[in-house]
C-alpha cells in the first residue's frame, strides 16, 4: 500500500466513525497530518536560508475596475529566515531598484517603504495571538509555497486558525478527500469551497464572492504543495468568471533532504477567452546561509528605529528617520484565514490527471 493509501486510509478511518465525527474531531485529524510534516518543511525551506526569486505578474483583465495591484510588474525579491523562522524580505524592481522591506521578527511585524530617496516605516503590527501571529508569519509569498494551501497562505496556519478580521477573509469548507495525480505525482487532493470577503477601502461594504478549489500535496514528500485548481463566478479583484491553475515545479539538489522550489506559475482563464499567464516566480538560489542578527533590525541599513515589541507602542504617529511610523489594524495588512465550519466527508473517487 503507498503512502498515499495509507493517508488516505487514515483519514477515511476518523471520518467513518458512526455517528459523524464531529467537525472539530474531524478538523483535527486532517491538523495532525499536516502539522506532524510541518518541521520538516519549516527546516527544509524556511530556517537559515536566503532564497532569491525573480517574479512578474501581468495584468490580465482589462475589465478590472477595482485592485489597482492588478497592473503588469516585474522585478526580484530576497528573503532572508534566521534558525527561529525570522524573516526579512526585500523587493526590488525589474531596474534593481530597491522598493519595499517586510519583516517578521518575533511578535511584530513591520515594512520599510522607498518614498523618494528617503526610507519609512510603513506599518507596524503588534501581534498577541499566536494563531494571528502563525498565520502573519506565513504570509510570505515564494518563499514558504511548499506549506501553501494557495500560492501565499499556509494551509497549516489555516488549519490552526479559529478566527480573524481582516480586510481579506476566507471562510473554507473542507468537503472531500482523494487521491489525484498532479504534474505527474500521486497527491492527496483537498476538496474545498468557500467564500472570499473583500474591501476595495476600509469604507467599502464587503463584498462577497463564492469559490471552489482544489489543493494538491504529496505525501512522499512531507506534503509538499503542488499547486491548486480554482473556479469563481467573478470576485473583487476579476469581476468577470475565471478558473486558475497554480502549479508548483521542484527539483532534487544535491545535499538537501527534500526537493527544491524551481518555479511557480498561475495560468488565469477567462470564460470564453483563452488562458493566460497571470504570475510566475522563478527561484534564481535556494541556499543554506546563517543571517546576522542585524538583518533583522533596521539602524544600519536604513538609519531608521527598530520597532520594539510593546515598547514600539509609543512610537504611533512620531515620525523617524524622514518618514512616518504608523501602525495598522492587526492583521491589516495580512491576508488572513477565518474558519467558521470544517464539514468532511471522505468520498471514492476515480484517479484524475490533471
């Protein structure tokens, strides 16, 4: 029996019990899957490493009227993690001009923004929920999509998350469980649907839209992401009906236990219109590197003050080193994950390639 099976199989057996599990024992038992694979990935692809990932996003709807960040970009993006998933991520534009800092160091959360030769704290998150804060951590793009459940967010932050509020919320739905092949790899395949709530400003009314989705992992390997099909009736951000394909693309590097993110690509297609390639990230290095302490503060590099946990709290509204220190809503500027139910059924289903 392949490890697929025996997931599978294990899964089948918490939610065969009679009567129905209830939803929490349910949720918990596909937790526990994920979760006992998440140290192996956090030491695999996000502890004691510089990861460089060149990246474009194209403007693919012409019809958007909302979402300026829909417009084409293209540029490079350095993230750094220390041996305690400390992270700093630099972006750069296709010129190599830097453009914006994100980190994520203990419970706070901070960005440096370029505005015109001078450097600013941009926001300030103080995070006092460890849910919050695992899930703020795990909002780091390229870097952590092995433990993505879509293209960003952790689908093991998304398992452990109960609530939030934030200005970009996902109610999920766990509905089946299968096996599927996926680029080639047998994969567990979590079957999903759901309800993104959006707001253009934080004076718009939420604006509500329904998806489908199916994630891919491969067990054989600690339950790597492999990518994601998806299908909205039209949302905030592409008004119009569309289906995405995300995938995922590894390769085995020699000296490393698991395999290695090569490429990520988000193919969008419109009804009636041909598909097109909306996102890709390209990983230029994945490597071993042990960061200094100073990476993680902001004197040296930007002769700004580093925000310091309770303490920064006094700085809100002072303005430092030529720019402004403000401090958003937590979770603003994090695109969150809400769990409101999680319903399992576990279904037999024929293999699909996809």
């Amino acid at each position: 029996m392949n490890i697929t099976k025996v997931v599978l199989l294990a899964f089948a057996i918490v939610l065969g019990r009679a009567p129905a599990a209830p939803a929490q024992d349910v949720k918990a038992a596909v937790r526990d899957k994920f979760m006992a694979a998440l140290p192996k990935l956090q030491a695999s692809y996000c502890r004691d490493r510089r990861i460089r990932v060149n990246f474009a996003f194209e403007q693919v709807d012409d019809k958007a009227t909302v979402m300026s960040h829909v417009k084409s970009r293209r540029g490079h993006n350095v993230i750094v993690f220390d041996a305690f998933g400390n992270m700093k991520s630099e972006y750069f534009d296709a010129a190599k001009n830097f453009n914006r800092a994100s980190y994520f160091v203990d419970d706070r959360q901070f960005t440096v923004e370029k505005i015109g030769s001078a450097h600013s704290i941009g926001s300030y998150t103080l995070h006092d929920d460890p849910q919050r804060a695992l899930a703020a951590r795990d909002f780091s793009g390229a870097a952590l999509l092995p433990m993505s459940f879509d293209g960003v967010h952790s689908i093991h932050a998304y398992l452990n998350s109960k609530h939030c509020d934030t200005h970009d919320a996902r109610v999920l739905v766990l509905d089946a469980l299968s096996e599927a092949e996926f680029l080639g790899r047998t994969c567990v395949a979590l079957h999903l649907h759901g309800e993104a709530t959006l707001l253009a400003d934080l004076e718009s009314r939420p604006v509500a839209s329904t998806f489908t989705a199916i994630q891919y992992y491969d067990p054989a390997r600690a339950m790597i992401y492999m990518g994601c099909l998806y299908a909205s009736p039209g949302n905030l951000s592409f008004p119009r009906p569309h289906k995405r394909r995300d995938a995922m693309e590894y390769h085995t590097v020699v000296g490393e236990v698991q395999p290695m993110p090569k490429r990520f690509t988000r193919h969008i297609e419109f009804e009636g219109e041909p598909k097109r390639l909306q996102l890709e990230y390209d990983f230029v290095s994945f490597e071993t590197y042990v960061p200094e302490p100073e990476e993680f503060r902001l004197e040296k590099q930007f002769d700004l003050p580093t925000p310091m946990g309770q303490e920064g709290k006094a700085l809100v509204g002072a303005v430092v080193g030529g720019g402004s220190f403000g401090r958003l809503n937590p979770f603003l500027i994090v695109a969150g994950v809400a769990v409101t139910g999680l319903v399992v059924r576990f279904v037999r289903r024929r293999r699909v390639k996809v």
